[in-house]
C-alpha cells in the first residue's frame, strides 16, 4: 500500500512520522511526499519518494491520500486528487472545509474522504463515551469544556475552526446537543465564548483561546448522578464522582491513521457527512 501525504508543515511532521513507523512495520509499502518546502527532507530510504511533479504522475500507483495542508486549500486539492482517481480514499486534517458550501461540494464529489477528528481517538474521550452510553451519571445536564494554549494566531482559520472545533466534535461524538435549541457565542481574534441549549434543557460551556498562559484541556461533564472529569492531557485517569479511573493510553493520531488505512475495519472511514453537524454549528455560530 502506497501513501501520498500533501503538506510537511509543523502538524505534517507528527503525520510523517507515523508513516515512517507504519513503513517500518510493514503496514505501507512507500510514502510518497509532497510539499513546497520538502526539499530539506532528506532519506535514503529508497521507499520514502519526493514528489516533485504533479499528481497525474504518481497517482495510479497510490491508495491513500493524506492532505496535511492549510485549511484553505484542503477542498482544491481533494477534487483535483478525486478528478484524477475518483475512488481513492482521502485522508484531510481538520477542518475538512472552512463554509458549508465547500463541505458540500466535498461530499458530493466522493463518499471516500475522511475527517481527520483527532479526539474521537482519545482513549478517554471514547471511555466518558461509553460511560455516557451507560447512563454511568444519569441525566447529563451540563457540560463545561475549555481548550486554551499559548499559540500564534492562525490567519488561515480562526478561534472557532482551530481550537473550539476540537469541543463541538467531542460533543457530537457523544450524542450531545446535536440538535441545539439555542447557541450563541462571543469571539475576539484569540478568544471564544459559545454557549448551548437543548429542547431536553442539556447545556454545553465552551471557552477557547489562543492567548492564555498555559495549556488547558478539560472537559467536565455533570449529570443528576454524578460528575465525569477529563483532562485532555492526563492519558492516565478519567475522575468519576471523585474517583481515579485508569485508561489504556493509545497515541490519538497513530490509532486515527490506522484506522484509516485498515482494510479489515467494516467502516475504515469518518465519512465526512458523520462530522457534517460540527460543521453546520460553526456556520451558525457565524451568523
């Protein structure tokens, strides 16, 4: 199996990585890599190719597209990649489209594209899941997660499509107000503010930004018996009613690629359509 992986940017390099691991384990048989600025990749494997011409020339002979490039250019490089190869299956980073229109377009044009959601293959957000599933706190009522980090500004995308989408994912993930009654947010160039309501009166709390002196990733989830605490950066434990819960860790994006590439999975994909509400609630937020 042959990997196209398009951008070898800062995020590109964790992706190439993985790659590398995959080759090595006999998973894939070459990555072919392409980017503007790959020419300081330099390897002697002679399965690791630089792709300097266009895609029409290697195209045949690849499986799997992995498009790692600014959220700007993911649609115009998917529909010249599906053009080319109509059933190839293609791997995009989120956000998959920047307006519902593009993501539309996307859909449309293949039912073999995959949303690169990152946290759906975070061992504890899949455990708060099933607990979730289990009615582990009862009724939940409310939910507060906040996602802050030190970080340049993004002016490919913005506070809501870098760091938020991350949250409105993990919520559809969970079968949580996909249907709001209500949503409102306040955003600034660095900071975000969304708030939502249910029919069922179900609540979501989510505070993102970019210019905070730390780190923070945590979610907390409350229900009319007991509380669910994660910390996005604690692969460790999940706390359940004040209680340490353990979790198996797993690498999020190694566990994502592969499922991509799997061909023994039943549904290998995120069709796009599955994170299709992720990306309506932004266009509203926007209004």
């Amino acid at each position: 199996m042959k990997v196209l992986q398009i951008g070898v940017g800062k995020w590109g390099m964790n992706h190439f990585k993985v790659w590398k691991k995959f080759l090595e384990m006999g998973l894939i048989t070459d990555i072919y890599l392409r980017d503007p600025n790959v020419n300081f990749l330099k390897y002697e494997d002679k399965h690791i190719h630089i792709n300097h011409g266009g895609y029409s020339a290697i195209i045949d002979d690849i499986d799997y597209v992995d498009i790692v490039t600014p959220p700007s250019t993911h649609v115009d490089i998917a529909l010249k990649i599906i053009d080319l190869k109509k059933n190839i299956k293609i791997f995009i980073e989120k956000p998959v489209a920047l307006s519902v229109g593009d993501f539309d377009r996307l859909h449309f044009a293949s039912q073999n594209i995959m949303a690169g959601h990152i946290f759906r293959y975070h061992e504890g957000v899949d455990q708060v899941r099933k607990m979730l599933n289990t009615n582990a706190i009862g009724d939940v009522e409310m939910i507060y997660m906040n996602r802050l980090a030190t970080r340049e500004f993004d002016e490919d995308s913005d506070i809501l499509m870098e760091l938020m989408i991350h949250d409105l994912d993990i919520l559809s993930y969970w079968g949580l107000l996909n249907d709001p009654m209500t949503m409102r947010g306040t955003f600034s160039e660095s900071t975000g503010v969304v708030h939502m309501m249910d029919s069922y009166g179900v609540e979501a709390l989510i505070v993102g930004s970019w210019q905070h002196p730390e780190k923070v990733r945590n979610i907390k989830v409350v229900g009319s018996e007991g509380t669910i605490e994660l910390d996005l950066m604690d692969n460790r434990h999940i706390r359940y009613n004040n209680q340490l819960i353990p979790i198996a860790y797993r690498q999020p994006l190694e566990t994502e690629l592969h499922h991509f590439i799997d061909r023994t999975s039943k549904s290998n994909l995120i069709d796009i359509k599955n994170v299709m509400d992720t990306i309506y609630k932004i266009h509203q937020l926007r209004l």
